[in-house]
C-alpha cells in the first residue's frame, strides 16, 4: 500500500522523496570506480608480456596465490567471480540510466547536438560502450573462470588459433573509452581534483582522460599483437597448445584433487 502511494505521488507517505535513487548512483560510482581500477591493473599484467613469455608465467603463476593454494588455480577463478558479480552488478544499475524509448533518446541526442555539448555527447559514447560490454565482456570472463590456468602460449592460442583476438579487439576498444570516461565523470561528480577554478580542472580532467585512453589502448594493441605473434609462432613450429592448461575448470580441479 505504502509503495502505490509513493508510485503515484512520487514522495512517501512522511512527505519526502525516497534516498533510494542516491543510493543507486553511489552504488554505481563505487563499482564503476572498482571495475576501472582492477582494469588498470589488469593492464599491467597483460602487457608483461611485452617484456618477455616469462615474465607474464611468473605473474600469472603469482596470481594463483600457490603459497596459499599450491598448484590449484581456484585463486583465479573467485577473483573471476568476483569481478563478474561486480560487473553485473555495476551493469544493472546503470541500466536506469539508459534512455528507454524513443521520446528519451530523440531529445538527449537532439539537445546534444543542438548546445554542441561535449560532455553529452561522451556520455552517450559510455551508454553505447557499457551496451557492447555486456556481451564482450561477459564471454571473456566466463571463459577465464572456467578455464583459469593462465600462461603465455595459452593466452596466444586463444586469441590467435581460437578466434578471441577480434572480440579482445572490440571489448579493448569499449573499456578503454568507457572506463576513461567513467573516472572523468565520477571526478567531476564528486569534485575530485578539480582545484578552485572548476573550468579550469575540467579541462585540466579531460586532458588526463585522454593521456589515460591513448596510453591504454596503445598498451592493449601491442600486447594483443604479441600474443598473435606467439600464438602463429606455436601454430608454425606445430607446437600444440597444452591441453592440460586449456582444459576447463572440472578437469583442472579433479586433476588437482585426485593427484
Ligand atoms: C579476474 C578477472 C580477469 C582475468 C583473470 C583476466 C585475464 C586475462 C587474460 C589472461 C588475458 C589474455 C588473453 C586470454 O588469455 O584470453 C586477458 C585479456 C583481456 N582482458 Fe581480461 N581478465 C579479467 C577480467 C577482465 C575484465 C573485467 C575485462 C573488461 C570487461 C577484461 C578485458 C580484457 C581485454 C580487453 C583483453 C585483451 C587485452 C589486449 O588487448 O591485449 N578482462 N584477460
């Protein structure tokens, strides 16, 4: 009863608005905030192996925690889950914010383009972005929670023998320019780093903003190349891809159990 009151008042029944909706942007900020902070680290890992095979082994086997849980993979696989339930969640919040029908969508982008408006038009490149990572971004984190031993010549395989470079390409592309827009509007809305001439850190944010894209995305294409390059290397000398390391998560975990 409480609540078809307030749905058609739009205040509750003590008079004032619900905190609900504030709730929900903090929710999305905090996520958000998570989400572009493991990617810069996930950044780092990745363009290890620009630095030598062995190195990125070495941070790969590292990431397993073997200290802890000594040849099982499982670490990698919870910290997976973990960020696929942040990710989920970050996704169903934001969705709110999706224009939902064509009325929504024909005044912001009329108004975008009528006042010229930058920072509009940036946030519909988040709305389009955040749509295609969805579904990217959801079919490379199963497949490294289901198959979550990580090496350098598997991560080669994957992406030059197994189809994935194109789609790593894409969800590149997505969460580079999603993410750098995301930390820009959650500094503004938050008045982080802004200093005392608020047009001044604007454009002093939007510069960083674009330090931050072209550094990730030149990290991310040259990493990718690599691991084409080791992956045609493999295929050329005929060297199969382990398939110890590429099997899925219930093989890799009863081979840990039972040996
Ligand atoms: C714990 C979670 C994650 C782990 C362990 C992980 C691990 C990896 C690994 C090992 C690769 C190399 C390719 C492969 O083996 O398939 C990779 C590539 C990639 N991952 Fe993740 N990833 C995680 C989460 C994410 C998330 C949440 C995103 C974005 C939504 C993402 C985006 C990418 C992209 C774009 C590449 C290609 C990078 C390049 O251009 O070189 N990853 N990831």
């Amino acid at each position: 009863m409480l609540d078809a009151i307030e749905s058609l008042t739009g205040v509750q029944t003590d008079g004032r608005k619900s905190r609900l909706p504030a709730k929900l942007d903090y929710i999305q900020s905090v996520t958000g905030g998570l989400l572009a902070l493991f990617m810069v680290g996930h950044m780092i890992f990745i363009s290890t192996i620009l630095i030598s095979k062995e190195f990125f082994n070495m941070i790969a086997k590292f990431m397993e925690l073997p200290f802890i849980f000594s040849d099982n993979p499982m670490m990698v696989s919870i910290v997976g889950g973990m960020v696929l339930l942040i990710f989920i969640i970050h996704a169903g919040v934001a969705l709110r914010k999706f224009p939902s029908n064509y009325r929504q969508y024909k005044v912001s982008i009329t108004h975008a383009h009528m006042m010229d408006h930058p920072d509009t038009k940036m946030w519909f490149i988040q709305v389009f972005t955040g749509f295609a990572m969805f579904f990217l971004g959801s079919v490379h984190l199963y497949i490294i929670i289901t198959h979550p031993v990580i090496t350098a010549d598997v991560s080669a395989g994957r992406m030059a023998l197994e189809w994935m470079a194109p789609l790593y390409l894409l969800l590149l592309l997505a969460v580079e320019f999603h993410g750098a827009i995301g930390l820009y509007r959650l500094a503004l809305k938050w008045g982080w780093f802004l200093g005392d001439t608020p047009k001044k850190g604007r454009k002093k944010l939007k510069f960083y903003k674009h330090v931050l894209t072209v550094f990730m995305l030149t990290l991310g294409i040259l990493s990718l190349a690599a691991f084409i390059k080791i992956g045609l290397e493999n295929k050329s000398l005929e060297k199969p891809i382990d398939k110890t390391h590429t099997s899925c998560v219930t093989t890799t975990y009863f081979k840990v159990v039972l040996s």
